[in-house]
C-alpha cells in the first residue's frame, strides 16, 4: 500500500500534440530522472472527469486547469496576490474594487494612472494600466462584478521572483528591469519571517520584489506555489517547489 505524502506518478497538462509549458517540460525531465511515471492530459479530459486523482498523484497545470482541479479536490484556494500580513511591504496604495465601481466612478471624473489585475480568477486578464477612463472599454466583455485590485502607479527598476521552499528562500530571478540593480535581501527575509508566522502562508510559493526608483525595495505581489512562473529557475528545485506545494494541498483535500 501506498504512503501518502509520496508522489508515485504525475499528470501533466498538454495543450495538444504534447505541447507543454517550459515549465511543465523541465518537470517531466525532472520526473524521468527520478523514476516517476507520467502521463499526459488534455482539459477535454480534465472537464470530463476522466483523470483518476489520488494522494500520491502530482497535478501540474496552469491557473485554470488547477483551478478545475480544486474543484474536484474541493479544495479552497484563495489566490491572494497581496495577503494582509505583507502589505506593510508594499511600500504604494493598493486597493480592492471592481468593474463595476471603476465604470460608475468613470461617469463621474476621469479615472487615470492606475494599474489594475484581476483579484480571483488570476489569468482572467492580464494586469494594466489605466491611462484613462476609455481604457475601461478592453474589459466591457468580462462580468461588471468581476473584483479587482487596484494600484497607484509606481516606477520600478527592476523586478525579481523569490522562491521559497518550507520558510527558506531556494533561488532569485530577475525577470524585468536592470538585473544589476539588487535587491535589499535583509527587507525581503523580513517580509518572509513575518509572512511565515501568518495564517496565509504556503508550503511553497513565489514572492515577487523588486527596487524603487527612489531605491527602496518593495513588495510587488506573491504567488502560490502550484502554478508558478520559473524564470528559469534550476529544474530540480521548481520541481521540488511544485511537488511541495501540492502535496500540502492533497493532505488538505477531500481524496
């Protein structure tokens, strides 16, 4: 009988044709040198419920493949991109709203410089800046209730991704910005401890940072760890990353 907590096999997603994510590709490498079977999926095959889920089972896929995933785990996963024990560290005004609001307000006064994301559904749209209130229009197709996060416009230098396995920081990429302009590592060990001793945190995830233009170092957002951009990250410990942050949520699901 198998353990749980062990991983024996992994579903993959494919795209089609075997199209993978880079990410996705350096895991199933990962995976073939360390002797654990994999077999491909497609989201007709994940929408039809035909994949067999168990505690020794790694799902890889992107944000809405995961999410269909989570459904059938009835896990809860809440993608909070800027959790309350952080945002002392974002250094600028964030704030939560909704297209709703945003149009109402716009009728009033021009609505300018503001960056907005979408808050549940992460890859609904990509985040953007609000040049004016005519820019509202490239989201009139999504649902007027769809929630927001909101942000005044800051000028970043550069941008890293932090990766963290069980408290410790695994691997820094730069992924924008002057690579050459680093990052104040004691302001983001900081943020760590205090975000580790919270109710939010994760086994794994990534905790984006980056430089100021008057040099501080702030918060840009975090990311949970079951689907995450590598940037090039060393293989062996995106797996690591990936394999930990799901395991943390089978011991939480239903199966």
């Amino acid at each position: 009988m198998e353990k749980e907590g062990i991983i024996t096999k992994a579903l993959i997603h494919e795209y089609g044709n075997g199209k993978l994510e880079i990410e996705h590709e350096n895991i199933v490498q990962v995976l073939e040198s360390r002797d654990i079977p994999y077999e491909l999926f497609t989201s007709k095959k994940l929408h039809r419920n035909q994949l067999k889920l168990n505690k020794n089972t790694l799902v890889v896929g992107d944000h809405s493949v995961m999410e269909t995933v989570f459904k059938r785990l009835k896990f809860s996963c809440q993608n909070n991109s800027y959790p309350e024990s952080l945002k002392p560290f974002l250094k600028r005004n964030v704030w939560e709203s909704s297209l709703t609001r945003l149009f109402n307000e716009s009728l009033e006064k021009d609505i300018s410089d503001i960056f907005i994301k979408p808050k549940n559904k992460t890859k609904l749209f990509t985040g953007f800046v609000l040049n004016s209130s005519f820019d509202l229009f490239q989201l009139e197709n999504y649902s007027k209730s769809t929630k927001l996060y909101c942000s005044e416009i800051v000028d970043w230098l550069s941008e890293f991704r932090v990766f963290v396995i069980n408290s410790k920081i695994v691997g820094i990429k730069n992924y924008a910005g002057n690579p050459e302009i680093k990052l104040d590592l004691k302001e983001v060990e900081k943020a760590i401890k205090v975000f580790e001793k919270s109710d939010e945190k994760t086994a794994a995830y990534g905790i984006d940072f980056g430089v100021l233009s008057n040099g501080e170092t702030a918060l840009i957002e975090w990311n949970d760890g079951f689907a995450l951009g590598s940037y090039n990250l060393e293989k062996e410990i995106y797996t690591d990353l990936i394999m930990t942050r799901w395991k943390e949520i089978l011991s939480k699901s239903t199966i």
